[in-house]
C-alpha cells in the first residue's frame, strides 16, 4: 500500500505567505534606510570633493572661483537694459562650476568649452557683434548634438544621488540673454525660445537675502534705522551696490572663520519643483507661477513668454546663470509662496524654487552645507535663521558656536 502524499495544506500555504509578508515588511524600511544612508554619504563625499575643488583652486589663482564672469572684450554692443541686474552682468557668461571642471576629474569637459562665447551659445541676434556668437557650448532641445555639447555633460560630482530627478541632463529655460539687453527678440540656434539642454547641479552658491529676509533680520535684530549695513546680509558670493560686487572672493577678506563661514549649500531636485517633498511639476510642465511673482514686477521673466516662464524652475545646472547668482527671498511653511512684503518664514527644505529657500535636499530633516575651510556639515532644517545669518555672512562677526 502506498503511503499518503504529504504536501502543505491551504491554510499552511497561507500561515507562510503571511510570515514572509512581514518579514519584507520589517526588512524593507532597513534596507531602504541603508540605502538612503549610503546615498546621504555619497551626496555630503560629492559636496565635500567640490569644496577642495575650491580650495585647489583658491591655491591655483589666488582666489575663489568666480560667481560669473564678463568678458569685456566684447562689450561693443548697446548696453543692457533689462531688469536690475544688468549692469553686473554680460552676454559673455561663465559661471563658477565651470572653471572647477579641471579638479573634478572633468577637464575633457572643461577643453570643450569656448570661453570667448558665452555658455550658451550658439545665439543668433542683429544686436550682437557679427550677428551672434558661433561656438558650439551647448544646444537647444531642437539640436539633434544638445546632448553631446560640453555644458550638457553629465557631471556625477555635481548630483547628489538621494535628488529625485526626471532627467539629467534637462531642458532648462536660459533667462540670461533677455536679461542682457536683447527682450526684443532673442533667439538661439534654429530660432528656438531661450531654451538649453543642460547638465544638472545640486550645489549652489549662497549670494544675499532678499528684502523679505531682510525685514525678518531686522525684526530678529530689533533694527531701527530704515536701513542695514549691507556687509551684515551678504554671502560670500553676495552681487550688487551694496559693500560692492563680490563674486571672486578670497579666504583674506573671510574674518569670521572660514569653518564657520558657507561657501555653497545644497539645493537639490531643479528643475522639477518640490514643496515639502513633494513633487509639485516637472520642467516644462509646472503650471503655476512661481511664487515669488505674486509682485509682477519681481518676477524674473520676459514680457510676453506666455507659460514658458512658468514652465521651468531655472537654476539646476552647473552652467546655468541662477547657479552662479541668487538672492534668497525665503518662503512660507508649506513652501507654496510668500506675498511680496509679507513676512517669510522659511527659509530652509520648504522648496527648491529658483531664489526661494537656501537650502533644499532630499535628506529626511537636514541639507548640506559646504564651508570655506572645506569642510562639510548634514545641517538640521531647524537651523535658527540667526545663526544662518551668521553662517551666511563672511564678516559679520557674529560669534558661532562649532556645534551649529
């Protein structure tokens, strides 16, 4: 007589699969966390290599690298006359993350850019000398070679790996040409909208408050007089009348330490918009104005752009101008805007919106900050906004504890 089958009955089958379930589920939120740590790591290992990339370069020149440059040399066309910014900048345009190519292991790279152009080039325009600018420094979204053009590389130093982005390299909006001069009629190759494919950055450069913050700092300081000194509110990259320009600076002018004074933050997940972690749009399809343009007058777009302008959250490439230049205007809790004049009351992972907050990052409850002895720090967001301005500053000298 042969013996009866034995084989696990539906209830067993059951009882095994429930015990496996819980046993991902308790496994999951481990390895997730392990990797977000690895992740974490390699974004503050990636931070920590472009700030001796600073220093090498510091030592090389005799400075830091510069916020932006213009090239005078080509300063025969009419001037400019768009917007506030226009006497500090030049259609001839380089920003910092390009000239620190060389000591992150990308001067292939950095060989290919034409420096006699601006980043952005090609671009076509009656206004300009010979008609425009011919060098091959990147290309538009119509370019089938966008993708292969140097500004559009893929610099794996620049990314911090915990960043949720669509795509990299991206198309980013180029406000640059328009805020030089040419609003009537700016066209690059192939007579696109000022539109780039560009590779991505999450460090960015911290340059001064917005006058929103300003207000805040005064409150915070009781300040009575109508105005600041404005050394007290600049970043080391700090633009403008105020103390002068100051986008080449150097560790001599940094009296109030330079382990305790930001050379750049992390700002992570341009061009896509994130609120609160949250992914608000995609590059080319955010569909709300940013926020800061409550006041239309602020808002950093050219008349006439229709939903270009609300489409893209510039800033989020190594090559782009707002990586080199920024003013923080700070944001309300939910990172969703703060009215012009009203007071802000965030300034720190509420929203990667151009100009916004200093810092954003997709580390749960902290961001990145690179200081200028080159030194790292995983910052806690609840960071009190006086002691970022004591941070922020380079000779405020407001006294900071190491243990910030």
């Amino acid at each position: 007589m042969l013996p009866p089958k034995r084989g696990f009955t539906l209830i067993e089958l059951l009882v095994v699969i429930a015990i496996i379930a819980v046993l991902v589920a308790l496994l999951l939120p481990a390895i997730q966390s392990a990797r977000e740590a690895a992740r974490r790591a390699q974004c503050r290992n990636n931070m920590k290599q472009v700030a001796l990339a600073q220093l090498t370069y510091h030592d090389s020149h005799g400075q830091f690298a510069p916020g932006f440059i213009q090239i005078f040399s080509v300063d025969s066309f009419p001037r400019p006359y768009c917007g506030a910014w226009a006497f500090y900048s030049d259609i001839n345009l380089h920003v910092w993350s390009e000239f620190l190519l060389p000591y992150l292991e990308a001067g292939t790279v950095y060989q290919q850019i034409d420096f006699h152009s601006p980043n952005y080039a090609p671009i076509v325009s009656c206004k300009l000398p010979k008609g425009g600018y011919t060098a091959l420094n990147s290309g538009s979204p119509c370019c089938p070679c966008a993708a292969s053009r140097p500004t559009a590389a893929v610099i794996p130093t620049f990314v911090c790996p915990s960043s949720p982005r669509s795509s990299n390299p991206f198309v980013d909006y180029e406000s640059t040409d328009w805020m030089d001069g040419y609003c009537d009629g700016p066209f690059l190759e192939f007579c696109t909208p000022p539109l780039r494919v560009r590779g991505a950055s999450d460090y960015l450069i911290l340059g001064q408050l917005g006058y929103c913050l300003i207000i805040q700092w005064e409150r915070l300081n009781h300040w009575q007089s109508p105005g600041i000194p404005p050394c007290k509110i600049n970043g080391l990259y700090h633009y403008g009348a105020g103390c002068n320009a100051f986008l080449s600076p150097k560790i001599e002018n940094i009296t109030d330490g330079t382990q305790t004074t930001i050379l750049f933050g992390e700002n992570a997940g341009r061009p896509d918009l994130w609120q609160r972690g949250r992914k608000m749009g995609s590059a080319g399809n955010i569909t709300k104005p940013p926020a800061i343009c409550a006041n239309t007058a602020r808002c950093p777009f050219p008349a006439g752009s229709g939903n270009l302008s609300h489409g893209y959250n510039s800033g989020g490439c190594w090559a782009c101008y707002a990586n080199g230049v920024n003013e923080i205007t700070g944001s309300n809790f939910a990172g969703n805007g703060v009215t012009y004049g009203m007071r802000p009351t965030c300034f720190f992972n509420c929203t990667n919106e151009q100009n916004m907050n200093a810092i954003y990052s997709f580390h749960a409850g902290a961001g990145g900050m690179a200081m200028c002895d080159g030194s790292v720090r995983l910052v806690s967001e609840d960071l009190s906004f006086v002691v970022f301005i004591a941070l922020l500053t380079y000779k405020g000298r407001e006294p900071v504890s190491d243990n910030f």
